[in-house]
C-alpha cells in the first residue's frame, strides 16, 4: 500500500516521541542499608559498623550521609552514585562517658541532592553495658554524739565493674584512714572515715571517683550533737598577711571557750621558727582571750608560707589555717658603667659605683673592697633611692700584673657583689723617653769647641722632670743638666767638646744618660775622634767633620792623600781661647760695623799673599816626604765601619779634597776677624 507524505511525516513524529519520553521521565530513588541490626559497647569505647548505600534512581546523584545520634562518626559523609551502583562505608559508634546503661535507637539517613525533603532510613539497636560501676554504702547514715567528740564510720566500696580500678574518696567533714583505695572487679574494700561532732547538726557527704572511668559513688551521714560540755574555738586569725623577709610576722589569735565549762587549752603551731607568748590559756565558758603568734622569715623562702594554729584541752580541739605571703622587700644592688680599666704603674684610677636600694624599705649598708680605698663604706637608703661612691686603686711602679678588685655590699637582710679589673699597661708606653742626636760622631782635626745636638723627648703619658749626665773626658760638658716636659714635648740638651791642647790623638766615647723622675733612664752613645794636623786617622763611618757636613767616609787607604798641615800648639791654645769668648761675647762681636769688616777683609787678603810667599816650593817637598815617612812607619787608627759604604766614602772623600782647603782657608778668616775685633 502506498503511503503519501503527510503519513510519513506523522509516523515519524510519533516514532520521535517514543524515543524522548524515556529521558524526560527520568526516576531518582535509593535505598540505605546498615551492616547490623543490634550492637554493643562500654562507654567511651568505639564499636565499628558498616552501611550500604544504592542509587536506585535511573540519574547521578550525591548523598549526605548523618545521624540522630552524636555517638556516631561517619567515615565518608559525602557519597556520589551512578545509576545502579552503590558504596559501603564505616561508621563508629562511641557512647559518651555518661552514658547510662541500657538500649538506645540509632538511626542513619541519607539526603539526595535531587531532592532534599527525600530521607533513606536504616535503624539499629544498641545496648550500653555497665563496663564500670561502684556501690557505696556506710554501716550507718547517723551519728548522734556531743560536740567536741570524734564518731568512726566504716565506707564499705563494691567495685561492681569488669576490671580493677583505683577510687580516690573525699568527705566534706572528717578525715579518711586511707583516701586512695584500689579494688579488684566483683571486690569490696572497707574505708575508715573519722568525724569530728562540731555543730548541733550537720549532713556529711562522702564521695568516690575513680582515677580512669567514670566509676563513682557517693553516700551521706547525718550527724547529730545536742551539744557540748567541752568546746574550743579559734574566733580570730588572719586568713593571710604580707611580710618581708627577714621581717617577724605577729599573728594574732582569739580563742574562745564555747563549751559550758572551764577548761584549759594548750596552743600549737605547725610553723618553723614560730612562738606563742602564751602558749597555755585557762578559759572560763564563753570566755575570749587572745595571745600572739610571731613567726620568723629569715629562713623562709620567698612566696607563700600556708600554716595552722591548733588549741586544744583533754577535751577539745579546734584547727584554723592561715597564709603568709613572704615577699622580697630588702634587695640592692651595686650598678657601674664599666667594670675593666687599665692604669700605667704608679698612678691611680678608680670607679664610679651606685649603690641602688632596689627594695621596698629603707636599709642600711655595708661596703667592702678586696682591694683599694672607698670614699664611703656605709650608707642608709630610702626605698627606690641610690647614691654613688668612688673605689680608687692605687698601684706602685714596680706592679706588673693584672688586678681584680671584689666589690661586696652587705645589710643584715641581703647582699650582693660585683668584680672590677683593673689592667697594668706597659711601663715603657706610660713613661717613655726618646734620645736623638744630630750626629752620633764627630772628626776632628783642630784643638776647638764642637757641638752634639741631642734631642729629648716625652713619649709618656705624664709630664715628667729629667736629669741630663755625661760620662766622657774631661773636656766635656753637657748644657742644660735638668729640664722638665710634658707628654708628647720635646727639648734639645747640648754636648760641648772642646779638646785640650794636650788631648792626645784618638778615639773618644762619650756616653751621656738621660734619667726621669718617672724611674725611666736612657743612654746615648757618642764618638769624638781627634787628629792632629801632621796626621789624619782614618776613620769609617757616619761623622761630621769641621764644616758641620755629616757624611759617610771610609779614608783608611787615603791618609797619603791628604793634605798635611803644619803643627802649631800656640796656635791650638790660642783657637781654644777665641772659641770660648766666643761664646761669651758673641752676641756684642756680630754688632760690628760695616767699616770693619772691609778693614777685616783687606788684612785677610794681606795675610793669605804673606802665607802663600812664605811657604816655599822646597818646603812642601820636605813636608810630604816626612809626612809618607811618618805614614809607613805608625799604623793608622781604624774605625769600624760596613763594607758597603767603603766605595761610597772614597767617591766622596776624593771630592771633599778641594773642600777641606776651603775650609781651612775659612777658618783662618774666622781667626783672623775675632783676633781683629778684640
């Protein structure tokens, strides 16, 4: 049969929504299920079960998981499920400590997110079992006595649970034989609890707890007095007190005799270092007496100090308690900004130290130095307040070693102590001195006046007075012998030599010593070499020679060399004498005028031409030849001197020849001009 188009289209329209309506009618159910219908625990103990949750649903979804019950712990709360699968997970159960014994319901539910008002339930039982327990009972719940007596009552303990437990028991009246008792399970034990009768009437409570359960137990006694014929009381006695220490506490006690006939009552303390000044009071009824309780702190340690006063007769006896709170009052101490200084040996230095009375009440005290002076050795002060005082340390020159000073500080309640160094320096560096000269050496050819300039300086750190000594021949002396200089100055101290016109030719040592009054003593050495005009010594070293030239010279191969002088002794005598007034008068000759010192120069001229004439051609021969006769024959003076400066000093030897007899020329000018103004 043929079918046209619009029936084609229909059919497949309707084959379409057949296809479609499975998808838009999509169903979500599920089902939760738990391991165990019925279960069992002890309290605080977890018991682990299991439940099953499937997705029934023809859709994903995701289910929370919870409880009524806050015993329970999910181990996966969140669960996501494809159509037709399912998960299994753990839970746990735990009563709570409390927890009574008996059977409790417990449900879980399952909440899809496709539809939160849907709930899948499972429900099972459980059962709470008495794992611990104890019965309590006394062999009586009253006790009738006078006050002022004392009843026993036995505590029977029945440990009703599964194991061992310790119980610790307690009561709001009266004192226990044991208060710890450990019973095995299905075991009893029995408690000795001893009552004072102290009122008319009074409910004692006595309780048990165990040390690792919730095991307890609790049973009361009612205690009934009409009275007493014998009664003490202690009315009066500070709960607690605040004292120094090293303070006396005084306690007061007010007793009272509350029973109906006299009696006599002794009083006791259990604190140490403690007395009553009564420590007996006879009490008529209703009589009140007080007397004192003073306790010593000075061996107590610092914080509270709890203690008991009991009076008590053949008949009664009364307890009460206190507390002493002991605290620190009395403290000080010693404050220095440095503790470490270093002296030069013979001076003085000191430290700066506040005594600090860090307490709370004025004190007295004493100072002390292991070493050293104080500038004061006991002072009183206010709370709070300080003072400073000075300990000085003096120190001898010949002290070498490191000192170490203990400074203590003691009053009759506490003390404290603190260590000073005091540190020697070198004695060199406090007191030093230095020695230089111009010239360590001097060559000379002429009986005259020659000079050593000698410099002296105050290294130290102290001023200082100084005494100059010459140790040499006697025409020698040394100017100024004493001078005085302050740290770092310096001064310039003369050696004079002025050979006599018998000196015999040679070498000279001149030795001069610098002393301070600091102790400190110096030696300089100088050479004075002397040769005639005939002969020249050869000499090596540093000198200076004639013309105030310092050089280094080594003539030891040259002495043929040079040129040889006549000898004049009057003449030698007569240079010695000029020189002296020269240092007289030298001052008043340089004040000449111009006039004369033309007329000088003419009578030079005149006197070099007459010399030049006199001195014949022949007669310089002779004078050679005796002078190398004289050479071969009397071996030189040597003068040590380094090798390598042997090379140097010929070089200048050899230059210094024309020198020389300008010199001499010179010195003839100079004679010839002071002969010419005297």
């Amino acid at each position: 049969m043929k079918m046209n188009k619009y029936a084609f289209f229909a059919l497949s329209i309707m084959i379409m929504l057949a296809m479609v309506q499975p998808v838009l009618g999509a169903e979500y159910d599920a089902n939760l299920e738990l391991s165990a219908q019925t279960a069992a625990s002890c309290p605080v103990e977890d018991t682990m079960i299991t439940a099953t949750i499937k997705n029934l649903g023809t859709d994903t979804d995701r289910y929370t998981i919870s409880s009524d019950s806050n015993w329970i712990t999910i181990g996966n709360d969140i669960i996501t499920l494809e159509a037709g699968r399912s998960k299994t997970f753990a839970l746990w159960i735990k009563p709570a400590i409390n927890a009574e014994q008996g059977q409790y319901t417990i449900t879980l539910t399952a909440t899809p997110d496709s539809d939160k008002d849907q709930k899948y339930e499972d429900s099972m039982d459980f059962i709470v079992m008495k794992c611990h327990g104890l019965e309590m009972t006394a062999n009586t719940d009253k006790i009738d006595a006078c006050i002022g007596e004392t009843e026993t009552v036995d505590i029977i303990l029945s440990n009703t649970g599964k194991t061992e437990e310790t119980f610790i028991l307690t009561s709001t009246t009266g004192t226990f034989s044991t208060d710890r008792m450990t019973i095995a399970s299905d075991t009893e034990k029995t408690a000795t609890l001893s009552i004072p009768v102290a009122k008319n009437k009074e409910i004692v409570t006595i309780n048990a707890q165990s040390t690792t359960s919730y095991a307890t137990g609790t049973t009361e006694i009612e205690v009934v007095s009409e009275g007493a014929c014998y009664s003490i009381a202690v009315l009066n006695i500070p709960p607690q007190i605040t004292v120094c220490k090293g303070d006396t506490a005084k306690i007061v006690v007010t007793a009272k005799n509350t029973g109906y006939k006299t009696d006599t009552f002794t009083l006791s303390t259990d604190a140490e270092n403690a007395y009553f000044n009564n420590e007996e009071l006879e009490l008529k009824s209703k009589e009140v007496k007080e007397t004192y309780l003073e306790i010593s702190t000075d061996e107590s340690e610092i914080g509270d100090l709890d203690y008991s006063i009991t009076i008590d007769s053949e008949n009664a006896k009364d307890t009460a308690y206190g507390t002493i709170t002991i605290e620190t009052c009395y403290t000080a101490e010693l404050i220095a900004d440095k503790t470490e200084t270093s002296v030069c040996p013979g001076a003085s230095t000191g430290f700066e130290v506040e005594i600090k009375n860090t307490g709370k009440k004025e004190d007295t005290y004493t100072i002390a130095a292991s070493k050293g002076s104080l500038s004061e050795t006991e002072i009183t002060l206010d709370a709070g307040t300080g003072e400073t005082i000075l300990l000085v340390i003096e120190t001898e020159k010949t002290d070498t070693e490191d000192t170490n000073i203990l400074l203590t500080l003691n009053s009759e309640r506490t003390e404290d102590n603190k260590e000073f160094i005091v540190s020697m320096r070198e004695f060199d560096d406090c007191y030093g001195l230095s020695v230089t000269s111009d010239s360590d050496s001097i060559f000379a050819e002429d009986l005259k006046g020659y000079l050593y300039t000698l410099t002296i300086k105050n290294d130290g750190e102290f001023e200082a007075g100084y005494t100059a000594s010459i140790d040499g021949p006697k025409w020698t002396t040394i100017n100024p012998d004493t001078m005085s200089l302050t740290p770092g100055d310096s001064t310039e101290v003369y050696v004079y030599a002025s050979p006599e016109y018998d000196t015999a030719e040679g070498t000279y040592s001149i030795t001069v010593s610098i002393e301070s009054d600091q102790g400190t003593m110096i030696e300089k050495e100088l050479t004075f070499a002397f040769k005639s005009e005939e002969t020249v010594a050869p000499i090596t070293g540093q000198i200076t020679i004639a013309d105030d030239t310092t050089e280094e010279i080594d003539d030891k191969d040259t002495d043929k060399e040079d040129k040889k002088f006549p000898t004049n002794i009057v003449t030698a005598i007569i240079v010695g004498i000029i020189i002296i007034l020269l240092i007289i008068f030298g001052p008043e000759l340089l004040k000449e005028d111009d006039e004369d010192k033309k007329e000088d120069k003419k009578e030079e001229k005149k006197a070099d031409k007459t010399e030049k004439k006199s001195v014949a051609p022949t007669k310089k021969a002779e004078i050679k030849k005796e002078d190398k006769k004289k050479a071969e024959t009397k071996p030189a003076k040597k003068i040590e001197t380094k090798k390598d400066t042997k090379k140097k000093a010929e070089v200048k030897k050899a230059k210094a020849k024309p020198k020389k007899k300008a010199v001499r020329e010179e010195r003839k000018e100079d004679i010839k001009q002071i002969l010419d103004n005297i």
